[in-house]
C-alpha cells in the first residue's frame, strides 16, 4: 500500500473508531442524508450524543451538513469511508 493510501485510511479508521459512528455511516449510505433527529430516532441514541459524534466527523471532513430551518441535515462527504466500510464487513463475515 502506497504511504499516501495508508496514511489517509488510518486518518478514516481513527476516526470512525466508534459503534455509534459506524452506525451512522450506515444510516447515511443506505439513506443518501439524515437529519439529527431522524438518527437520534433510527439508533435508538440520545440526541447530545449523536451531535457530539456527528460533529467530531464533520470536523474530520467524512461527513458535510446543511441547515433546512431548525433542523441539519447530514450526509457523506468523504466516500472512501464506505470502501474502508466495505472491507470491514467483508472480514466481519469471514471472522463468523
């Protein structure tokens, strides 16, 4: 793997490192974008925990949000986290 490869998907698994974050990606790939309250209601999660996760992978370039009224709406950003994604079920599966 070139240096440049590795380097970004270990930025991408440090920061998905977290099952609520996982979650979360999968919401988004299967739904296109969210809002913070249609993911509080699908993970079954507290919404200050969900912002607080939702936020630190905006920062972090995977996701990108936009503001409808009160509400923000959350998608992918950063696609390759879904080939990252991938790989992990994939050895999920593998693993029993």
């Amino acid at each position: 793997m070139e240096y440049d490869k590795a380097e970004k998907a270990a930025f991408i698994l440090k920061t998905i490192a977290h099952p609520v974050r996982l979650r979360i990606l999968e919401l988004l790939d299967c739904n296109n974008r969210l809002s913070v309250s249609e993911i509080c209601e699908r993970l079954n999660c507290e919404q200050s925990l969900t912002s607080h996760h939702l936020s630190n992978m905006k920062l972090k370039g995977i996701l990108s949000s936009q503001r409808e009224g009160k509400n923000i709406f959350y998608s992918l950003k950063e696609k390759a986290v879904m080939n990252i994604m991938s790989c992990l079920e994939e050895c999920k599966c593998n693993m029993g």
